[in-house]
C-alpha cells in the first residue's frame, strides 16, 4: 500500500476529471479525494496498490476529454481509517 499526493496539470477541470477518478478508484478499491484549485489543476491524494494507482492514472491520461499535460507527485504517510475515494 501506497499514498500519493498529485497536482493534474493541463485540461483537467470542466471536462470531468474528479468525478470519473471518483468512479474508477472506488471500482478499484482505491482511498483519497480530489479536488479542482483555483489555478485551474486538480490536487489528488489516492492510497492503495500502486499498481492499481498507476492504472487510474493510465485511465485518466487516455480519456478523451481529459488532457493531462504535467504531474507532480510525492509520496505520503498511509491514512489507516479511510472508507472510500471522494470528490
């Protein structure tokens, strides 16, 4: 188990972004929240697999609406009491 905390760069507000990685990290059992800033990036903080992390990545980078052009990411202490991905 992991937990990263990632500002999405690019198209990444008014086109969906939050609520269909809302979607697919409860479909894959992934833990955080995500929300638009005033910059107009997105901030994430997701917790689980990293290989399942790196899926929802993969899945966002390959919408067709959503379009991400930079990722800062780092590492974060595991949240032990999380239920689910918010948005």
């Amino acid at each position: 188990m992991i937990r990263r905390h990632i500002i999405f760069h690019g198209h990444v507000q008014g086109v969906g972004f939050r609520y269909r990685s809302a979607m697919m990290a409860n479909e894959l059992g992934l833990t955080g929240w995500v929300q638009n800033l005033y910059d107009g990036t997105v901030e994430m903080e997701v917790q689980g697999k990293s290989l399942l992390i790196s899926r929802l990545i993969r899945e966002l980078q390959n919408d067709r609406y959503i379009e991400i052009t930079d990722m800062e990411c780092e590492a974060m202490p595991l949240k032990e009491h999380e239920g689910r991905f918010r948005y």
